[in-house]
C-alpha cells in the first residue's frame, strides 16, 4: 500500500508540474498591444480550426484559450 500511494503522489506532483508549464506552440500568444511590458503575460493560445462542412466553402472557427489562474 505504501508503494501505490508514493507513486500517486509522484504523478500529482508531475501533473501540477505540467499544468504551470505554458508549452511554446504556433498558435501561443506571446504579446498583446498595450500589455505592460513589466507584466508578465499569461499562458493563452489563439489560432482559427477549419469548419468546412461543404466542398467549396470556407468556413473557421477562431478560439482564444487561456489557463485559469
């Protein structure tokens, strides 16, 4: 029992760990106009997905993602 519970804690730790990292993406934000430059920016991905749903149109849909704090 001592062994699983070591190994759960290792994983919440490793997860929590993961969840603080902002990966560097294509579609992450690395500025906005009119941030403080002394601000650090948060965590956000931006970007458009292809909703084409027949030949010969074009269609996106645009998503802005950030972390909760």
């Amino acid at each position: 029992m001592r062994t699983v519970s070591l190994a759960v804690f290792a994983l919440a730790g490793s997860i929590a760990a993961a969840a603080d990292y902002c990966y560097d993406k294509p579609s992450k934000v690395e500025s906005l106009p009119f941030w403080s430059s002394t601000d650090q920016l948060p965590c956000m991905y931006s970007g458009v997905l292809s909703a084409n749903s027949k030949p010969g149109t074009n269609h996106n849909l645009f998503y802005w993602l950030f972390k909760s704090p």
